[in-house]
C-alpha cells in the first residue's frame, strides 16, 4: 500500500512540475518574441536569417552558440568590428540595446 501511494505521489508531484516548467516556458518564449519584434527584426528579419554581408543571421548560427556570453554583451552593450557567423566575416555595428 505504502508503495502504491509513494508512487502515486511521485508521478503527481512529476507531473504537475513538468506542467508548471512548461508554461513557465511558453511564457519565456512569448516574452522573447515581443522583445525579437521591438528591437531585432528590422536587421536580422523575421525568421532570423539576417541579411548576408550586412546583417548576421540569428537562426543557426554558429557566432550564438559558441559565443554565449559574448553575444549577450553585443545585445546589452553593442557590438563594433569584425566578426565570423556560419563561415562569412561581417564587419558591421549593432547599437546597445539596453
């Protein structure tokens, strides 16, 4: 019986993290769509693909995955010089955004 309840309790206690951590989620990423519209796509274009030689992509870029920190940075402080993303240089400034 105790085994039955524990196990009961363990897969309502599962679940109902699992459904907070997934609306906590669909929040973030509502949240990041509004701040991407007001500040980013008018460079780097609604799908993030950017505009090639001007423009960085945002989308799959190799530059944000390996550069975490340093692409927070660009966001927050600005970002001034040349830099690699996906094999092409740009060399290009992004304003702070705050």
């Amino acid at each position: 019986m105790k085994f039955i309840i524990c196990g009961y309790l363990l897969i309502v206690s599962g679940l109902t993290y699992f459904l907070i951590q997934d609306k906590e989620l669909k929040e973030s990423i509502q949240r990041g769509k509004v701040i991407y519209t007001d500040f980013c796509i008018t460079c780097h274009l609604e799908t993030g693909e950017g505009v090639e030689n001007t423009f960085p992509p945002l989308a799959k870029s190799d530059y944000l995955m390996n550069n975490r920190e340093a692409s927070i940075k660009g966001v927050k402080y600005g970002q001034r010089g040349e830099l690699m993303v996906n094999g092409v240089t740009y060399n290009n400034t992004m304003m702070p955004l705050g």
